[in-house]
C-alpha cells in the first residue's frame, strides 16, 4: 500500500455497471466533499459494455479525484478490490458497490461510527435488504454459518459497503470470492471490527454478476477461509488429528479382527477367522490413510517454514522506544 494523503479513497470495483456510473458520480463527490480530501479509484473489471469509455472520460474531466484502472480481463470483484487497496493512499478506505444498491449517504455515519467507536473496519448491515429471495435466504445461512465459525458478532459480512483504516489492508492478499471474508481475514489480525445499519436500494440497473453457484463457492471459500485463520501456521495440527484418529480407528478396527481370529482358533470357531473377514483389510487401508493424513501436514509445515520468511505480517500494532523509525512498519 502507498503512504497516505487523502482522508478517504473510495474503492469501487465495476463489471458492466455503465448505467449506473454517472449517477453514482454525482451523487458520492458531494458527500464525500464533507469527509475531507478524498479519490475515487474505479477499478473495472474487464467490463463488455461502455464502461471502460465513461471512467476514462471521468478520470480525463477530474483528474485529482477520480482514478481508474483497468484490468485485462474479468478478474472477479477481490482482485478487483486488491487493485484498488494497492493504489489507494487515503487514510480511511471505502469500499462499495457500482450497481447504487449502496447509499453514498451512508458513507458519513460510518465514518463517524469508526471513529466513535474506535474501530479498525466497520461493515455496513442491510438491515431491509432488497433483493431477491433466492439470494437472501442463502446469504441468510452463510451470514449464520460464518458468524458461528469466526465468533465475530456480525449480521451481514458480505456487505458491499465497509470502511476502515488503510492498515487493516496491508497484509491482505483477497483472490477468488475471498472478499466476502473480508471482515473475518481483517479480524483475525487483531483488528477490532464492528457494523452499523446502513440502508440498501434494489438495483436499479443491469443485474447481478452473481447467480445460484455463489452458495457452492461460498461453501468451498468457507473451508479455505476456516483453514486459513485457523491452521495456517500450524498445518499439521490440522491434519495430524485426523492422522492420528485414523491410527486410532485402524488398531481398534484391526484389533477387534485378530482378536477374534484367535478367538476362532481356541473355540473352533472357523467363522472368526481372518480369511473369512476380508473386512479386516481396511484396518491396514486406514492405516495408510493416517499416514498420508500425516505427511500432508508435514508438508504444509514445511510449505510455511519456507515462505514465513517472506511473509512480513502485520502483527505490531505499535513499538515504545524505538525512536521515530519505530512506527507501524
Ligand atoms: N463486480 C466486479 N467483478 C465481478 C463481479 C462483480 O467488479 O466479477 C462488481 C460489480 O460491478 C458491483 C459489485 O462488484 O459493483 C457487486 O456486484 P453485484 O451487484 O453483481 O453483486 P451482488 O450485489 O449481487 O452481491
Ligand atoms: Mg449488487
């Protein structure tokens, strides 16, 4: 990230949005005008439509304000957004949607409820949410389910709308649909994230870029997300445990059959020989599969030993008596 010096950057990320882009304009530069110095940094999406002609003719009209990126093709809405976090330079980031589901007048209260509260991020909640039901009963169930997982008291984590301090994106590396955890990969680094009711329009233009295989990725970025936050640096915690559990289920499985193998050979009990019991063979087989459970773990290990030297996290919030170099690094 750059150093700052703007109060605000507005980040916003567009996949064919040219209806709604004119609008959106003119309704954020006066709001944003009450915040402080501020840039609005478009990122398109690889857009199809006139997109790309009314940013470049936005960015030629307002130079100092409004900043544009494009990229080659359509990357998704985190890479979009990790564009616009590597070029912003405001002390506070905004991000929100193109499609004006999101209130630009919104932007002032959380702003306000950051810096009354003392949070790091605050995510907007579309506390009356206009969309279909086919999208907010699902978003229902990932809302529930990522809130249970992460322990984070939050409503709505997949909000478009989020402000927060430009140090809570340095160490953030958003790919995929990894952007709907935002709120989770910022929390995990210590940061202190809250959310406020914000008001939420039906779109009004196009249509949304997302259709019913969102639940199924959800579910899959869920899985990558709870491994990450919880295993990253430990891998073989991770698979060790089911390594072991497989150890354990293997000797009692196989134990039971020798047992009763010899069981068959001191009560003339033919039925309980092994040869009769090819079951027994999955004992070995689960076996096996502890041991792979094992080394998958060892690999991970090794995997972050090698690029933990590489990782320069954000862990220091801040140093005493280091003299002035000493700040946030
Ligand atoms: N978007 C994007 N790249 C994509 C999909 C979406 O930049 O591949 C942008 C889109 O233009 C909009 C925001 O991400 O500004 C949210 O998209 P959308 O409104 O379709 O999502 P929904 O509100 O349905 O969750
Ligand atoms: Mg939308």
């Amino acid at each position: 990230m750059k150093t700052t010096k703007y109060d605000i950057s507005v980040i916003i990320p567009i996949f064919n949005e040219e209806d709604s882009l004119e609008l959106l304009v003119n309704r954020l530069i006066p709001v944003l005008k009450l915040l402080g110095s501020h840039e609005i940094i478009f990122v398109n999406d690889g857009s199809s439509d006139k997109s790309e002609s009314i940013l470049d003719a936005f960015g030629q009209e307002c130079p100092n304000i409004i900043k544009v990126i494009h990229l080659r093709t359509n990357c998704g809405k985190s890479i979009a957004l990790r564009c616009g976090f590597r070029e912003a330079s405001g002390e506070l980031i905004v991000m929100m949607d193109a499609d004006l589901q999101d209130n630009h007048e919104e932007i002032p209260k959380l702003v306000n409820y950051l810096r009354q509260n003392k949070l790091d991020m605050v995510t907007g909640w579309k506390f009356n949410r206009y969309d279909p039901a086919s999208k907010r009963l699902p978003s229902r169930l990932f809302n529930y389910v990522v809130c249970r997982f992460s322990g984070l008291k939050i409503h709505d984590f997949n909000c478009g709308l989020k402000v927060m301090h430009h140090e809570c994106l340095k160490d953030l590396r958003l790919y995929g649909q990894l952007h709907r955890f935002l709120v989770v990969l910022i929390a995990r680094q210590g940061f202190k994230v809250g959310e406020c009711k914000v008001e939420h329009s039906p779109r009004k233009y196009g249509h949304s870029k997302y259709g019913a295989k969102r639940i199924y990725e959800g579910l899959m970025d869920f899985l990558t997300i709870f491994f990450l936050t919880r295993y990253q640096q430990s891998p073989l915690y991770f698979f060790g445990f089911y390594g072991l559990l497989c150890f354990l289920f293997s000797f009692l499985y196989g134990a039971f059959f020798v047992g009763l193998h010899f069981f068959s050979l001191f009560t003339h009990y033919p039925q309980g020989h092994l040869s009769q019991h090819p079951l027994w063979l999955l004992s070995p087989v689960i076996f096996l599969a502890g041991i792979i459970f094992i080394f998958f773990g060892l690999i991970g290990e090794l995997i972050y030993y090698i690029f933990s030297i590489q990782l320069n996290q954000n862990y220091i919030q801040r140093q005493v008596g280091f003299g002035q170099k000493s700040e946030k690094e």
